[in-house]
C-alpha cells in the first residue's frame, strides 16, 4: 500500500444523463467523506466546466439524507457537459486552469463520471498531472447506456435502460395487437453506432413478447428488404413489432433517418419526426397496413421509475472501488466490471483497467450474436443482458411521486 | 331484491386499451365465476364484435392464477374493438344477432368495459333486449384514459395513465436541465377533445419538477402566443418543459397538428412527425435554442408497470360492483365513482348511473381549472387527481420481466 495521500477530492459528471449516474456520484462522495486521507468532498457543477470555471459544490454541507437521495434521482445532479479537451501538447491552456484549481483547493484526488470522451478527458489529466509533478490520482467511474465501454462487461446505465426498453417494448406489444385489424409497430431506440440498447428490446421475448424484428447499427440496413421483412412478419402473424436502432444506416454509411429515399421523397424531413416517423411512412406508403412510429427518446435514459436494482448496485460501487482504490495508491485507471454468468448463476467483480485501454473506443454487439439475416439477435445476447436488469429498488415518494435528491449546492470558497 | 336470474353471463371490452382494463375485466370474471346464478362465463373476442361473429371464450377453463394475472397485465386481453352500432330503429341487424348468441349461450348478463361509445354500445342493446322480452341485464363497466365519461368522478385507466404521464415529465424535468446549455422540451400527450392526462402532467409539479407551460384541447391554441410563451420562460428559468394536448386546435376548431402555419411553412407535414415534432420545428425555427419533441405515444395508456395502485383496485371494484349490480337485479346502468377529498382524506363509493346520462357526452377539464392565461391548472386539478395516481402495486414478474396472464381462450361451444 501507498502511504496515505492527504487532500481534497472533486467528483464530476460528464456526458450524457442516465437513471443510475447519481448512484455513481453517490457511491464516489459518500465513501470519500467517509475517508479519512480525504478532506474535503467537492462536486463539480457540469463536469470538468466547473473546475474550468471555479464553480465547486462543498458535498460537506450536504444533508445526509439529501445525498442517499441520489441513488433514487435520475439525470446527472451535479450537472454535465459535453466538453471536448485539447491534446495537452497543442494547448495546454485548459490544464494549466485546471492544475490552478486543484492547487487551490488541495485537490488529490479526480473522479471523473462519464462515458467514452470522459475517460479521455480522465486519461489526459491524468498524464498532465503526473508530468507536473502535482501528485493527484485520477479514477474513472464509467457511465453510459450506449454499453460501448471497452475493458469491461457492460456500463453502469446500459441495464436500467435495456429494462426500460424491454419492459416498453412487451407494453407496446400487448398494446399493439388489441383490435381485430393488425397493425405495425416501429420502436426507436438509442445508440448511434452501437445496437446494445436495441438489441436488449429482445429481453421482452423471455415473456413471449419480444418485437418480431431487430435492427442494429451493427448490420447495414436496407429498406427494400426492411420493407420485405415487414411484409412476411406481419402475413404471418397479422402483426408487427420492429425494434429499430437510431443508427442504422445504409451500407455506404449513410444515417437512413438522414437520407432521403425514394420511398419517402416530397415528405423525408428527417428533422422533423425521427427515424421511427421516416420507417413508419415508408410502411404505410408501401404495405398500406396500420402502422405507428414511437420513439423511446429520452425516457429510455432517464426513466429511473423503472431502473434496475443490479444496476443501481453496481453503480454505487463502482464510485465506492473508484474512491477506495485510489486512496489505496492507484491513478489513471478506470473502474471495470468482470463478470460471470455460469449454471444461471450472475457473479460481478470489479476491477481496474487502465484509461488509455478505454478512452476513444467503441464495443459494438458481436457479429455472433446477430442472427444471420440481420434481423434478430441470438440467445447469448439474452444470456448477457438478462442478469443485468434483474430487481427493482424500493424507491422513496412524496404524494405518491419520486422523491429525489434536493441538494443545497453551496459554492466552495 | 329482484328474483333470482339464472344464466350465463358475457363480459366484453371496447375502445382503446389502458393499464388497468383487464382488472375490471378481472372483477366481472372473478365475481362472476363465484356467483350461483351466473352459470357460465364468455369472453367475448374483441368486444361486441366477437359477440356477433360468435367467438366467445369459456372463461371457466382457466387456470385461476392465470386469471388473476390479469391484475398486471395491461391492455385489452380479450381482445377490443372500435365498433359503432347502428341505431336499431334505422337497422336491427346486429341485434337480431346479438339476441340470436344470447339465446344460444341463455345469456342473461352481459358487462360492457369501454369508454362513451361502449357506453352507447350498451345502452342500445339494453333497450332491444327490453323490447324484445329477452330478459337480460346490461351493465357499463367504465373505461378512458381520457377520463371524459359523464356521471362519474374519474375513469379507471386515467389515473394510471396520469402517474405514468406525471413521473415521466418529472424524469424529462431532471433529464432536459443537465447541461449548462438551456433547453426547450415539447411533450406531447394523448387527448383529442378532453385535456385531462395533459392536465396531469401537473402533477410533477408537487416535486418540484412540473412543466413550465400545459396547453389543453379546452382553450384555443395560439402559435404566436405560444412562441411568446416559450421564449419568456426560457429566458427566466434558462430552460422550457412543455405539456401539449394531442388535440390542441386554434380558434377556428383546426387542429395545429394538422394545420400548416407560415411558421412551418415548407416542412410542415403533420403525419411525418407528430404535434411534438411540429411546435419542436416551430420553436427551433422562431428562437434558434436546443429543443426536443417527445410524443408519450402508446406507452402512456399501456406502462402497466408504473401503474397507479388507487386505479388497480378501482377498476376491478367497478367490474365486481357490476356484477353484484346485475344480479341483484340492476340494468342499464354503469358503475359510477362518487369521491370525496376531505382534510387530505380521498374515499371512493361506487354508485350506478343510467347508461343515458353517459353515452356520447364527454367530459371536460373546467375552465376555473385552467389558469387565466392558458398556460397551466390551478390547485383544484392538483387536488383532485393526486390521490388517483397513489401506490403501486407488486407486480410478478418472470426472469425480471412483467409476468402477464396467459389465458387459454378456449372457444365456447
């Protein structure tokens, strides 16, 4: 072990929002203000801005209860950003503030709560922070419903939406076949480059109620056969459920919801209804048959109502490794998960990866767990995800609606 | 207390499907099986249609915990349908049918579930069976989530669609504010004519977390007030969260998401996107800020899962009040909820009301309700919806997934 490295902490939140960051954030700040090597708990307001900007929050002043809160509130509290970090050798200029601030306030320690980017900015600070000679440990608590995390088995976030969407999907499946005329559901769902979220729609089919077509950013798409999918599915069976990731693109790359095709030329606005509209018109126009386009949109990430209990856990201790490693001695790392799945039997270990090995990739679905024709995933994919949505937590409310965390946020001087 | 009645009864459910149907479904069928004058218990597939083209199900050879299942499972499962019977002094066609299946089976209870038409749907049968010497007891079974139905404080369906509506604003509230980059968010929320679910979405508030602006079908729509509106509260609060009725409509009666305005000029085709997507062009277009258009869609009358626990036993009380109704000797009435909010208080009493005084009559929210300047609802609203959409219940579940009933449906003969 280290010797004990004494000092202020800041936690900050990055990218964007999910159900369970809070419990992260949670995990991060309640275990430093337990530790006794950390002096002071400082959150920062929208991420790495607020360090840039002097704008810290004392966690200190923060009313315990209040903060337990957290594990039940979605969105990211502490506020987020989308901040893109220079290359520290083009411009430094950023660092240089943020090396001020953290001499400032004595900070030592850096918790930084994100996604791919975030592990980047981590990655960056950290390597700064080393080559200055200002002894700070830098730690990475992952967060990001789009799955796409390498180093690890999935991401704190991806679960409680995957039940959300599962969950929505089996709803709107019940909903979608009660009249006697059959009709064509196109579900939207996140994930630019990933399908993690799409494909985790298929978890509605353990209860008979899964959508009857998959479509991935994985795959190309092509809406000839797209339309000619539809059309067999819904002969068959008298109707349709089709579960569509907003990436899905032609094979030349191109964004189907950006791209205008014949089938929807004089009204393919794209901006104006989403893919889900643009799909839902192409099937009306060529099928002729009742069709409804829905697009999940930001419910699917923020839907804390519906989170899940793995994930709230798992959440909170990634924060609660993140601290208690690098207090421990260790930086530039980021808290991973490794996990079993063996005789039904979900097993989840944490462990530490390094940053460089996350920062800037992105994990797709595996080709072997999307069915040959593009149009499903396999069971390996409902074996890997089915644990993760396991459980709900009992989650406080006042007059019968969420009650969630309302912190004082008191300036740091 | 009328002479026994002895004979078989037939349940049926109409209209769009909600949360909670199948638990009034659920209270006719329990009740129904349990009582010594009901010899027999027939589904009816897809309402009165399955009536006329005879496709009933013996409710009998289920499995009973199948059956109560249907406490948890959202939509219609008997099946429904959106049938307007002809006035049978115009053509008795259908009722001449109708009389021929409840002789076949010896009907002598039929229970309708659905909104204003079922209602209508019911009445006229009432009356042929009257006319023609058929002794049958005909009861309503109250079902909207548009809560419009006459003769009765609130529907079932309503108060789940409304906790449903009011969490997920709370989570958007939460969500749209996260970076230091304000937002406008447009959600868009079922109700063509009766503003009531919109109205809901005020329920947010009591967390702090309601939308800053709610536009009802109950006033008439203005764009350029609404663009006014919008553009004030962002510049106030930094951000805008927006309720929207589906059937918002301007002075002339028109609805705006049908109608093209200047401001949409070019772009403005209703059916790609919905209204959400409509006023998110409008609003991007007239003040260039960061906005988004979510449609709530099907999930809001059909998320069993964030049901109200208030609306779950309402509904099966109202389905099991129907039938002790019928065979005490009650007809042609629907089950009514007559409620009192008194020092926080809420108690609910069910009480019969003519099918008359609710068929084709809809009910709106009071304009005392709805602020001076169109923009929110007043306390009353509040008041009254909040001890609607109390508790949740445990709901089974099956691999984490919502275990829904899964009936045999073994056609009578």
């Amino acid at each position: 072990m280290e010797k004990a490295l004494k000092g202020a902490c800041i936690i900050g939140q990055s990218g964007g929002p999910t159900s369970v960051i809070n419990s992260s954030a949670y995990g991060v700040i309640r275990t430093a203000l337990d530790n006794e090597n950390i002096t002071r708990v400082l959150g920062a307001a929208h991420g790495i801005k607020g360090v840039l900007d002097d704008v810290l929050y004392d966690m200190g002043e923060e009313d315990a209860k209040e903060l337990e809160l957290l594990m039940n509130t979605p969105s990211s509290e502490l506020g987020s950003c989308r901040y893109k970090m220079a290359d520290p050798d083009a411009d430094d200029t950023d660092y240089k503030r943020i090396l001020e601030i953290f001499k400032k306030y004595n900070v030592r320690y850096f918790f930084y709560n994100g996604g791919n980017d975030s592990m980047d900015t981590c990655a960056k600070i950290s390597r700064y922070m080393a080559r200055s000679g200002w002894e700070c440990r830098v730690m990475g608590v992952p967060k990001t419903i789009d799955n796409d995390l390498n180093a690890t088995d999935h991401c704190p976030g991806f679960a409680s939406a995957a039940k959300y969407i599962a969950t929505s999907c089996a709803e709107i499946y019940k909903d979608a076949r009660v009249y006697d005329v059959g009709m064509v559901c196109i579900v939207e769902i996140m994930g630019r480059h990933a399908g993690w979220l799409t494909a985790a729609s298929a978890l509605a089919g353990v209860v008979g109620c899964g959508p009857d077509l998959i479509y991935l950013p994985e795959t190309n798409f092509d809406m000839e056969r797209f339309v000619a999918d539809v059309e067999r599915v819904y002969k068959e069976r008298g109707n349709c459920l089709v579960a569509v990731s907003e990436g899905v693109h032609y094979a030349d790359g191109s964004f189907v919801s950006e791209a205008k095709t014949s089938a929807t030329d004089g009204f393919g606005h794209a901006q104006l209804g989403g893919l889900a509209s643009l799909l839902a018109n192409v099937v009306k126009q060529r099928l002729g048959v009742k069709v409804r386009g829905i697009e999940l949109s930001l419910l699917q990430r923020c839907a804390a109502h519906a989170a899940s209990a793995v994930d709230v856990r798992e959440a909170f201790m990634a924060g609660k490794v993140a601290v208690e490693s690098a207090v421990a001695g260790e930086t530039g790392k980021m808290v991973g998960f490794k996990c079993t799945r063996e005789n039904g039997e979900y097993r989840c270990e944490y462990e530490l990866v390094p940053l460089d090995s996350v920062a800037n990739f992105e994990k797709k679905v595996p080709a072997e767990w999307i069915t040959p024709d593009g149009t499903g995933v396999t069971r390996e994919l409902i074996d890997y995800a089915l644990p993760l949505i396991q459980g709900s937590i009992e989650r406080p409310t006042e007059h019968g609606m969420p009650r969630y965390a309302r912190l004082k946020k008191v300036q740091a001087k």
